[in-house]
C-alpha cells in the first residue's frame, strides 16, 4: 500500500469539508472554508489543483464542472498524521490511546473504531533500537 500523502494545515482543512460532502466544485469547497481561511477563490482553486496532484484528490468533470474528491480516507489520514506528530514531535513509541479523541467532532463510533485499529498497527519503516538499517 503506498504511503499517504501529508496534508499541510490548509488541505487538510480543504479535505475535511470534502470528507463531509464530496464531490464538490472548487466554488462550493471556497464558499465552505472562507471564513476560517480567508484567502481568495483563487487559492483554493490553486490549492485543490495542487492536492490533485499530490495525490490527496481524484478531479473530475460533472456537467462541464469541475469537481473534487477525497483519495485520501480520513481516518486512514488522520492515523498517518498522528502517528507521524506522536513519532517525530513527541518521540513516543509504540501504540496512541484513542481515548484523547473520544470527544473528536470529525469522528463517529465506528471511525474510532477503525482509526484505534490503525494506530496498534505497528509503525512502517520504522528503526528498530540498534538496527542502523531500519528492516524489520
């Protein structure tokens, strides 16, 4: 499985209004996050062209349209993203407790579930103590 792409913080806010309603025009995914983004059509135009690109999303025509979808699932997404920060900013090993997002209002029951399964999984590519190499 390849690995997900990382979002920065503005895509990430751009895929999380896709992850509620997608697919969706480059107008309607701006009219959603203006307010927290501020910045101009064009942006988010250039923004969500770039994250087609990288990966992050699929970019179809719809009735001469062009529209945006999520590649990246969320939860798939955020366990990445955590597991990269608990990792590399906070040096911790082994398994994240779910229990700090319990109270998440971008997860359900069941994406917890499933975002608690990903992250026991044990880390990719990651160096074991005294394995200079990183195999596993």
């Amino acid at each position: 499985m390849a690995a997900i792409p990382s979002p920065s913080p503005s895509e990430l806010v751009l895929l999380k209004q896709l992850w509620k309603a997608a697919p969706l025009s480059a107008r309607e995914v701006h009219n959603a996050v203006e307010p927290q983004l501020a910045w101009s059509f064009s942006s988010t135009r250039k923004t969500l062209e770039r994250m087609g690109e990288k990966g992050l999303l699929d970019v179809s025509i719809a009735h001469g349209v062009t529209v945006y979808r999520p590649l990246a699932g969320k939860v798939a997404t955020l366990a990445a993203m955590l597991r990269t920060f608990a990792q590399q900013v906070l040096e911790l090993e082994g398994p994240l407790p779910v229990a700090s997002f319990v109270e998440s209002r971008l997860l359900d029951e069941d994406e917890l579930a499933e975002l608690e399964a990903l992250l026991e999984q044990p880390p990719r590519n990651r160096r074991r103590k005294g394995d200079p190499k990183g195999s596993r």
